[in-house]
C-alpha cells in the first residue's frame, strides 16, 4: 500500500463556528489557518508545528471539534514519519473528542475512524483495522447525505486491507465498488477518481496480473494532479515505470520515470535521497535496453548524491554499487565488475549481514565473474561463504538457490564430473520440499509434486539437471542419459500441471508457462534426437505428446473451468467461494513455506497458527470438493477430471480420407506432425526466421490486393508447411493446429502449385478446392472438447445483431469501400443479417436496439450466434480488445456498447456455432500455453466450441455476400467446412475478378468441429418412411375398392 497515498487523503479537518474570546480566537484560528496552508503546500514539519501550538489553545477553550483538527493533522504528521503510536494515540483521542460532542455515528466520526484504521493496518493489527473500517461502510451507506469522499476511502481501505489478506475477489469487488461509487457521486473529482482507479490496479498487482494493473494505472494517471497532490503523481509514475520494466518494454519504463524525476526535481530539488533513487532505478531500466553509458552517467549521479549524504556504509549506496558492477559485467568489462560485486559484498557482509537476499545475490555476481575469468579458486571460496550464508538463513535463499547450483555445477562440469553436478541438483532439490531442516538428498524425480514449497526455483532445479543429462549424452552418446533427460522434463511437465491446477494468481500462472515453454522446447529436441539414435516411432508419439500437451495446458484447463461454469449448473456464488479458498490456501502456504524455512528465527506460536489456519482452509476446500461431487457430479466431472492426451484414440477416431496437422515451435525449430488412421510423421524445419517472414509477407501481399506476390509466397509456403507430406491429395479433410505466427496464416489460401502471373484469382488452385479445412488449438485440446461436450438437444435458433452507429454516416458514404474495423456505419451488416434470417429460426436484432444489454441477455439462449459489427484490436492491451454493439441507456460497462475480451471471459453461452462476422476476430497477442489470445478465444472459453472468425480487416459489402452463401449452405444441411468452401466457391463464381481478389472473401476461418447444424435424415429412415407411406397408399387403394364394389 502507498503510505503516501494515504497521508494525502486521511479526512479534512472540521470546522464550526463558536464563540471564544477575542484573542483565543485570533491565536487560535491564525495557527490553525497556517497549519492548513502547510498541509496543502505539503510542507508537513510546519504542519505539525502550527497544529501542536493551537491544539492545546482549543483544548482550554472547550473546544473539542477543533482541537480534533488539530489531532488529526498531529496524526497525520507522526504517520508520515512512522510514529505509528503516537498516530494512534492522536486519532483516538481525536474520536473520543468527536463522539461526544457530535454523536458516534456523525460523517466525521466515522471519517476519523477510517483513519485509525488505516493506522492500525500499518502497525499490523488487520483484524482490527478491518473490523472499524466495515462498520464505517456499514453506517455510512445508511445515512442518505454521507460525504461522496467519506464513503469511497471507506471503500478503498476495505479494499486495501482485503487484498492484504490474500481475499483477492472481495478485495477487487469492494475497489469496483468505490470506483463505481465516485463515478456516481463525484465523477468531477480528480483526487477521488484517482484514488479508486488506483485502488483497482493495486489489486491486480497483487494478483499478479500485471497488464490489468498497468491498464488502471494508465487510467490513475489521467486523474492525477501534480498540483493538488504532487506525492501521489510521483508515485504512480513510478509504478508505472516499474510496471513496464517487469514487462520487459523498459523504453516505456524510461519515459515514465524521466516524467517521475522532472516532477521530483521541480518540487524539490535533486540533493536528496529520493531523487537519488529514482536516478538509480532509471539507471537500471537504461541498463535493460543496452544504453550503457547514460546507465553509467544516472547511477554514478545517484551514487555521487548518496555519497554526500549519506555514510559510506548505508544500504541503498551499495545497492548502487552493486548495479554498477552488474553494467560492466554486461559490457564485457569482468575485472572493473569484480572489483564492484567485491566491494558491495564485503560492505553488506560486514555492515548489513541481516539483507540477505541482496547479500546471495551480490555474492553470486561475484563468484559469476571469478569463473568467467577463469579464477577457479576464488570462485570457490566465494560460494563456501554463499553455502555458510545459506545454511543460516533458508528462508532468503530460494530466490538465489538456482543461481549458486548453476555455479556449483558449471564448476563440477569443467571436469566433466556429470555425477557430481546431478548429486548437487538433487541436494538443491531436496531442500524444497516439506520435510525436516535437514532433508535427507533424494532423486529430483521421486519428490512428490505436492511436497514441493518453492515451485518456480524447483522447476529451474528440473530444467538444469535436464540439461546436465543431455550434455552428458552428448559427451558420451548413451541413450540412457537422454532418457533420464526426458523422464526429467517429463516430470517437470507433471509438477507444472500440478501447480497450475491449484493456483488462481495470473501472475504466478504466467511465470509458470514461461517454465512450460522451456519444458517443452527441450523434450521436443531430446526425442527427436532419441528417434534418430534408436528409430523407435514410439518416440516419435512422445514428441507429439510433449507438443500437444505443452501447448495447450493453460487452454486447456480454462477451457475445463469455463465448460464446468457453463454447463456444470453450480451458482456463481460456489465458484467464487472455491477461488477464495484458493486464493487463500495459496498465500497462506507461501507465508508458512518461508517460516518452515527458517527455523531458528521462526516464531514457533506463529508457525502453529499457520499450520492451523491453512490446515482449516484446507479442511473446507476438501469439504467443499466433496459437497460438489455429491450435489453437483456434472460440474465436478467437468472441472476435475482430467484425462492425459492418448494419440491412439485420436486416430481411431480419424477416418481413412481424415488426416490431422499439427505444428510445434521452438526457438531454432518448427516442428510439423501429419497424423492419420494408419501412422505418424514428424519434420523438424530449421528456417524458422524465413518462414515466419513469408507468413508476414502473404498477409500484406493480401493486404495490399498484390495478386503476384500473393501466389509466389502462398506456393512457397505450402512446399514448406505441407509439401514434405507424401499422398496428402488423398486427405480431402484436413484439421490443422497451428502455433506461433501460424496462427495468422490462412491455410485455406496456399496454393498447392504454381500458377502463371496473368491468372484470374478465381482459377488459382486453392488448397480448400481439394480439400475442406479446420483448424484446432491443439490435438490435446480437441481430445478435451470431445469428453467435455454438452448433449443438449438443438433446436435451430439463431440470434443475429447488426448494431448501427450513427457518427460518420457520410464519411461511409464517400469512401469507396467501407471495413468493419473503422467505427464506421456498415450497411452490409444490416443487409447480411436480413439476409441470413432466412435459413433458420432467426431472432434479427439490428439498429440502436442491438444493445450490448441485450446480447448479454439473450445469447446464452440461442444455438447460433451471428455478430455482424465492428471489431476493435487494442494491440498495447489485447485483454480490451472489443467487439462494437449499439450504445445503452445505461452508461455502466455492462451496457456501454463495448464488449471487452475480458469480459467475455466471465459470461455463458451454450451456441454450437459462434460466427464473428467483424475485423480481426482470430487475432491478438499469441501467449504460451495457450495461443491467440483474441476476441474470438473469449467465446470459446464462455463455451463456444466452434467459431467462425476473420484473420484481417474484413470488408463490409463482400462480407455480407460471403455470409449468405455460407448459411444457405447449412441450411441445406452441409457441414460447416463444406458450407464455407461452398460460400467461398460461390462468391468467386458471382464476382468480377477486382472483388475475387483473397482480400474480399479469404478472412474467414473455421475452428472447432465441422458437424452439420440441420441434421440430416438417416438413409433407414428415408427407407421406412418411403414403406410406410407404399403401405398406406395400398391400404387405401384396396379400401377403395371395396367401396366401389
């Protein structure tokens, strides 16, 4: 929490009017009035002066209120500068002084105890601090005319204390609260505006979602006012930075802090020891983008203004220090780094031997740069201090474990001693697991996943002595090292679902999927290498294992979570209890985990109420689990049961003329998997970089309508992503599952041979002419979708939206072709969905009605869902890119006319066929683990299995033609591939070659499965209707006959 943030909007001071003597008054109100005008210039020593000299001037007049003033500016002083007591003190001398003259329930009553929370909570009294700050919600929405900035810091520090307790959903419902709260009450008030917005990011801070909290920030940012509140405005520009750097765009983080520092330095100069600091850290983000010599320049300033004063042995100057000697280790320059890391080591160990982590990192620096300039010796000295540091102080090392066992190992492997360096990584592991303070050394592949405390450092531990097996295999080319390699990975792939399963923190799930992309990338490369050695297909399976899986695990288990929200029918309320517990099980564990560590600082009382608390937590989760399983087996069965990916079943359901392709990247590869019925085919392709530039250069060949580059570049990519395959004709179904910038490639538009220049488009020898196309996540995936299924009955409904956007009507109506990403009016939007109402049971929803309200309340009713609209791509924050709808009458977010991709992903539908007939509904950032992250991916995880979407800017007329044709074609009951092959053919045959160009028709593609939506009658079926009706016929003829007679 930002303490300065809270000394800013602790309550105004109170006034009212009475009558004293001439002179008290005079004294009295000049002092007060002064102590006003220092805390509005932010001078707070003379604050606190002139509010201490006129308290005691109110206190012998009788005058309770205003010498609660006086207290309350006293408190705020004594809070800035961390006199928590005597804060305490003042503010609840300041309440009793309020409660009696005005009541306990009086605004400013309330207004003080606030304060006092905040107080406790900064002196670690939660509960308490808690407890005021509910009853002040409580009382304050009670009273009709309660101040609009009352209220919403009541909210807000609810919020604070919640997210500090690990209670992230209610901490995020309660800021949403006060956001929504000043938005109504106070809109116009920046102070206020910032503070809720803020209040929002710091939550998803805490969560760890770093793009949600750099998004509330951005907006924080618009609210601050540097002259109202010059601290706070500082503040958020730092975050800010921070923010950006932990995201690695340090250019952005450079911008933020440079505005930081100009604010800092116009206020109040540059001698000083924040300023200096801010120089520092902008130091660092300079460092992150290579930019060495102003790096060099900002920390030898900060350096030189902390050396003036401050003493040589003061913390923050070796942290500067340390930071120089990491810049010249970056250029090359070792022995100038040495003598840094050397010097800010021995200061650390000498004058602040309790910063531990700071002290391990320091040190490893140093024995780093002894090895790499060969001093043998030196570095193992430094690490036999590291390993005596570490011995006594677990709790601080994990950060660092990693680090030293690299060094340890990279000394043992100078000897090529590959036995020693895999003993040292199964000691390292063995300290991370829940077991004694002295764990007995065990192999890193018979530790139990749950046992593990320190996920994220154990997985390194797992990927390095995978590395250690497949040197050595190199070294002495025995398989039997690749395979304990494999095994390693294996149960790195293991431990990493395990953890994933049970965390609701983005942030900790992205670090996370960064080691499952290392996981994958290294099993890929030692079962290839295995299959060579030994041409055992069976590793040939593994590799698509390994793919397949690692690809998908976080799509994967969302898509588990939304299918069981969707289909599962337990209430929102369950689901939100059972992320708590998570949530709560989660933080409690990290805290009890780092106490267990330390044994010989640990407060044993506190590892008691730990082990308790998170025993307890874990009690009602199981108890939840089992109330779950017994009242709901369905969502249970969804969520919770997972089955591993098995290739055979896969091809058993393939059929002969059905082949899956799947691609896998790495950093040096692209690995390409043909699947059928009979056998499996793996290509390893090493020219990355070209093909990803071809993919690039088809998409603006399309872009800019260039027919000849476009058939040049669409046949070379076909020789390379398909052409390897032998009597791929046969397929005439392919499903594809693309990776990497892939996934933005049209396959339906690569052309199996080469054509002439002066050929029309509409003869170019497509691939979806000889065969019909799908396209899949994964074949993991696909296996989970099909388990997963729902089996509800269709009925054939469809709801089609076309909303209408009145500004830029006559710019539409000049420009000779109109896109459905400029927010523009579409004309062929309300033409496409008049069109189609045609085939089906058709609900049209069009113009100022086809509210996002509406959607929202509607869509999870309907079987078809059909947007006609405008698609925005938000390319900084891909998390709000939006689809357009008709604005509401309510202005709130759920009817603001935007659909955001975050809000997608909390809401339920139950269509069989979503076609998002909008610019760019297949695009968006492409993130590990789980692939395009578009506006399309938020349907499929509200539980849409099958989506139609457009890879570029779609134009609006031809959109509308292509549509129709495609519904006409599943009306008559063709598949969904068939159908859009066939709308494909048509428009072709009925366009002039300027409008048959791929730009007009090529968008569109077809993800999920390509069963028919109108069902057609079984052949038996047709065969006993056709006797029946023969049998009727007879009956009735031979009836009329004997009439006749």
């Amino acid at each position: 929490m930002n303490r300065c943030l809270f000394i800013l909007m602790l309550c105004p001071l109170f006034f009212i009017t009475v009558e004293m003597s001439a002179q008290d008054t005079l004294v009295a109100h000049s002092l007060l009035e002064k102590a006003r005008s220092y805390d509005h210039a932010q001078q707070f020593d003379s604050m606190y002066h002139y509010a201490s000299l006129a308290a005691p001037l109110f206190r012998k007049a009788g005058l309770g209120v205003r010498e609660a003033s006086c207290l309350i500016l006293m408190m705020r002083y004594n809070f800035s500068a961390g006199n928590l007591q005597q804060a305490q003190t003042q503010i609840e001398q300041a309440i009793s002084l309020l409660t009696a003259e005005l009541g306990p329930e009086a605004q400013r009553v309330l207004a003080a105890k606030n304060n006092l929370a905040i107080v406790l909570y900064y002196y670690g009294k939660e509960d308490s601090a808690l407890q005021l700050v509910e009853n002040c919600i409580e009382l304050g929405q009670k009273n009709e005319h309660i101040r609009a900035d009352f209220l919403s810091k009541f909210y807000f520090v609810a919020g604070e204390i919640y997210a500090t307790q690990g209670r992230l959903m209610q901490a995020l419902s309660t800021q949403r609260a006060c956001l929504e709260y000043v938005q109504e009450h106070a809109p116009q008030d920046s102070a206020l505006m910032q503070m809720a917005v803020e209040g929002m990011a710091k939550v998803f801070l805490r969560k760890g979602d770093l793009h949600n909290s750099l998004h509330w920030m951005l907006e924080a940012q618009k609210w601050a006012n540097p002259k109202r509140n010059l601290i706070g405005a500082i503040g958020i520009l730092s975050t800010l930075a921070e923010l950006y750097a932990q995201l690695e765009q340090p250019q952005e983080a450079i911008v933020f802090i440079k505005k930081g520092m100009m604010l800092y330095q116009q206020a109040f100069g540059t001698n000083n020891k924040d300023f200096a600091l801010t120089q520092y850290h902008y130091g660092r983000y300079l460092l992150q983008t290579k930019q060495y010599q102003e790096s060099l320049q900002s920390l030898e300033q900060a350096e030189h203004t902390l050396t003036k004063i401050l003493p040589p042995t003061d913390f923050d100057r070796i942290v500067v220090i340390k930071e120089k000697g990491r810049l010249w280790m970056a250029q090359g320059n070792l022995e100038q780094a040495k003598a840094y890391f050397q010097n800010a080591f021995d200061l650390l160990r000498t004058h602040h031997p309790s910063f531990v982590s700071q002290l391990i990192e320091t040190g490893i620096y140093l024995a780093q740069t002894h090895l790499e300039l060969g001093e043998v010796a030196a570095c193992e000295k430094t690490i036999a201090s590291l390993d005596s540091i570490c011995e006594h102080n677990r709790v601080e090392v994990f950060p660092n474990l990693v680090k030293l066992a690299k060094l340890k190992t990279s000394l043992a492997l100078l000897e090529h001693d590959f036995h020693d360096a895999q003993k040292l990584l199964d000691a390292t592991a063995s300290l991370m697991v829940q077991t004694s303070p002295q764990p007995q050394v065990t192999k890193l592949t018979q530790i139990k996943p749950d046992e593990v405390l320190a996920p994220d450092n154990f997985m390194e531990i797992v990927k390095l002595k995978a590395n250690i097996y497949t040197q050595a295999f190199h070294y002495s080319e025995n398989p039997l090292y690749a395979k304990e390699a494999f095994q390693t990975l294996r149960f790195g792939v293991e431990l990493l679902y395990t953890q994933l399963k049970k965390t609701v923190l983005p942030g900790r799930k992205k670090w996370l999927i960064e080691h499952n992309k290392q996981l994958f990338h290294h099993g890929l490369l030692i079962a290839y290498e295995l299959y060579q050695h030994e041409c055992d297909p069976l590793w040939l399976e593994n590799m698509l294992m390994m793919a397949t899986e690692s690809k998908s695990i976080l799509l994967e288990l969302a898509w588990e979570e939304a299918r069981a929200r969707t289909s599962g029918g337990l209430k929102d309320s369950l689901i939100e209890q059972e992320n708590e517990l998570l949530t709560a099980i989660e933080m409690n564990e990290y805290h009890l985990n780092s106490l267990l560590l330390n044994p010989t600082e640990a407060d044993p009382a506190e590892v008691e109420a730990l082990s308790l608390q998170l025993a307890n937590l874990k009690l009602e989760h199981s108890r939840w689990l089992s109330k779950v399983e017994r009242l709901h087996p369905h969502y249970y069965q969804l969520k919770y049961e997972h089955n591993p990916f098995d290739i055979h079943h896969l091809q058993q359901t393939l059929s002969s003329r059905h082949a899956w392709v799947e691609y896998a990247y790495t950093d040096s590869f692209l690995y390409a998997f043909f699947l059928t019925k009979d056998g499996l085919m793996v290509e390893r392709m090493q020219l990355v970089n070209e093909i990803n530039e071809e993919v690039q250069q088809l998409q603006t060949s399309i872009k800019q309508k260039s027919l000849y580059e476009f058939a040049e570049t669409s046949h070379e990519l076909y020789q390379r992503l398909l052409g390897w395959i032998p009597g791929l004709e046969k397929y005439t179904q392919l499903t594809i599952a693309p990776d990497g910038p892939l996934c933005y490639l049209p396959f339906d538009l690569l052309l199996s041979k080469s054509s002439p220049s002066q050929r029309a488009p509409q003869e170019l020898p497509y691939l979806f002419r000889q065969h019909l196309i799908t396209l899949d996540y994964s074949a993991s995936f696909l296996q989970a979708k099909k388990k997963k299924v729902s089996k509800a009955p269709m009925h054939g409904r469809l709801l089609a939206l076309a909303p209408e956007l009145e500004a830029g009507r006559m710019q539409a109506q000049n420009l000779p072709e109109v896109t459905r990403d400029a927010l523009l009016p579409l004309a062929g939007a309300k033409k496409e969905v008049q069109n189609i109402q045609q085939f089906f049971s058709t609900t049209t929803v069009t113009g100022k009605l086809a509210t996002e309200a509406y959607f929202r309340e509607h869509a999870k009713d309907y079987d078809i869902l059909h947007l006609a609209t405008h698609g925005v791509i938000d390319q900084q924050q891909p998390f709000y890119s939006r689809l357009v709808f008709s604005p509401g009458i309510d202005s709130s977010t759920k009817d603001d006319g935007q659909l955001h991709l975050y809000e997608l992903l909390n809401l339920k539908f139950h269509a069989r066929l979503v076609t998002l007939s909008a610019c760019n509904t297949g695009r968006g950032d492409y993130l590990n683990g789980e692939g395009v992250m578009s506006l399309a991916r938020g349907f499929s995880y509200a539980g849409c299995a099958n989506l139609v979407m457009s890879l570029w800017a779609v134009p609006d007329q031809s959109t509308a033609t292509l549509m129709t044709f495609f519904y006409q074609g599943l009306a008559q009951g063709l598949s969904k591939d068939e159908a859009l092959r066939q709308a494909r053919l048509l428009y072709l045959e009925n366009s002039p070659p300027e409008k048959a160009l791929p730009y007009y028709w090529g968008s569109w593609v077809l993800t999920g499965d390509n069963a028919p939506l109108k069902q057609s009658l079984p052949l038996w079926w047709i065969w006993a209707g056709g006797l029946l009706l023969l049998v009727a016929f007879s009956w009735w003829m031979r009836k009329r006959l004997v009439a006749g007679r």
